[in-house]
C-alpha cells in the first residue's frame, strides 16, 4: 500500500504542475526543491516529507490537502 500511496502522490503532483504548464525545474523552483527530487516524487519514488508537501502545495497554489485528496485502495 506505501507504494501505491506514494505513486498515487507522484501522479497527483505531475497532474497539477502540467495544468499549470510547469516544468520539473520551474516546479522545483518554485517549491525551493532540486529538480531530481521533484522528479523522483513524481514517479513515486520519494517518500515526501510533510514540509516538501507544503513547499509543493505553495509552489502549485493549492491547499495541503486538495493536493492529497485522493483514494488509496488496500491492496
């Protein structure tokens, strides 16, 4: 389930920063974050820490919590 939850995360991010048409780097950026990190979150790779998802969340223009409003399934 971590993974799922993590990939989950990764896909949510990468949806948000290309409705705002962001790069990676413009992301990072913005979020005071290295490119390579922003990229290993969105492929579920980085376990994020609470402060990375509120640098995120800032970077993007969004609530904390609309960016981990998502259903984790119990596999």
């Amino acid at each position: 389930m971590e993974n799922r939850l993590l990939s989950l995360f990764g896909e949510r991010v990468r949806t948000e920063r290309l409705a705002r048409n962001l790069s990676q780097e413009q992301l990072a950026s913005l979020a005071d974050l290295d490119r390579t990190y922003v990229s290993g979150v969105e492929r579920g790779k980085r376990n994020v820490s609470l402060v990375n998802i509120s640098r995120l969340s800032k970077a993007l223009n969004i609530s904390m919590s609309s960016l981990i409003d998502f259903e984790v399934d119990d596999e």
